[in-house]
C-alpha cells in the first residue's frame, strides 16, 4: 500500500502563509531544493487543493522557469512526471497534462488510492491535509522548518485536531531549515 505523506513548508511558529497570504519568507537554498526535488521525484501522485495547484502548475506551463537552472529543470520534470488530482470546487478546468479535477475530497476514493498506487502520494495544502488527517488517511508528516517567526497567518497542521506522532527521521540543512519526518501514531 502507498503512504500518503502530507509534506509542507512552516515557519518555526508553525504557519504555511503569513497573516497576508505571503509565503515569500521561505526563500530558495539549493541545497532544499535539491533535497525536496528527491523527495518529489519518488512520488506517482500529488494530491493539491486548488490554490496550491495553481501556483504549482507554473512548473510545466511556464516553460522559462525551468530553463533558469539545472535545479529548476530537475524539479519541473519530478513535477510534470506524477498525477496530479486538483479538489476544487470553483476552478473549471485543469491546465497541466495527468491532472484530474475533483468537486470534494472523499476519503474512500483516496484510500482506494493508496491501496491500488505503485508507489507514494502526497498531499499538499493545509486545507485538504487536514480533511485528510482528520480522515486517519495521513501516514507521514514531512515538514520542512524554516527558521523564521510569521507572527500569524494558516497554520501548517490543523487546529481542532489531536494527533501524536512518532519521529522517524531529520536533516539539518547549512540554511538552518530542518526537515522532520513524523509517523501518526497508531499506523
């Protein structure tokens, strides 16, 4: 069976976006980006609300991106090679090749999912990765936390919600980001 591992940028005061919706507080380092391009590559599906997908999507639609550097052409193709299922009530179509395009997040489908998957999927936004925790579908946290306080803004994990977890894994990168892998426990 594939993992669903939620995987996301926080400040260390646990915020995905800051109060304005800004996540520019998380600049490119190399040495991250080459990490998380590794990270991308080993997944077949990216599960992604839809205001996420569409910042994504300039990875294959803006062709002048990944012509900006080695790095960035290594992460436009781990991008473009997996699924992408887009949930999204109001956006009408899709713009990326082996993309999908879902009213609702149904947890049965995405157990199907993970079961019938040939190899791991994430999921990607706050919003849709806490309908997934709170589903029990979630079986990895990768989260890459960047030294920098927001004050204020969507958090990382969601409120409302009592998880524990086990810690399987961390790397400390030169930047000061670290990144923790964590198990839900009970999976």
């Amino acid at each position: 069976m594939a993992k669903l591992i939620y995987v996301t940028n926080v400040s260390l005061d646990g915020y995905i976006e800051d109060e304005s919706g800004a996540f520019d507080w998380f600049p490119p380092d190399d040495e991250v980006f080459t990490f998380t391009t590794n990270l991308l590559r080993s997944v077949g599906t990216f599960l992604y609300g839809r205001r996420l997908y569409e910042t994504m999507a300039v990875w294959e639609t803006d062709a002048a991106l990944a012509a900006q550097s080695g790095l960035m052409a290594d992460f436009a193709s781990a991008w473009q090679a997996a699924n992408k299922v887009v949930y999204s009530t109001t956006l009408t179509a899709v713009s990326t090749a082996v993309t999908s395009l879902e009213r609702r997040f149904d947890p049965a489908v995405v157990h199907q999912l993970k079961a019938t998957a040939g190899s791991d999927i994430t999921v990607g936004g706050a919003n849709l990765a806490a309908q997934a925790m709170r589903a029990g579908l979630i079986d990895e946290c990768q989260l890459f936390v960047w030294p920098t306080a927001v004050g204020g803004g969507k958090p990382g994990l969601p409120t409302g919600v009592r998880a524990d977890f086990a810690l399987l894994d961390e790397r400390r990168f030169r930047n000061g980001v670290v990144h923790l892998r964590y198990r839900p426990l009970g999976h």
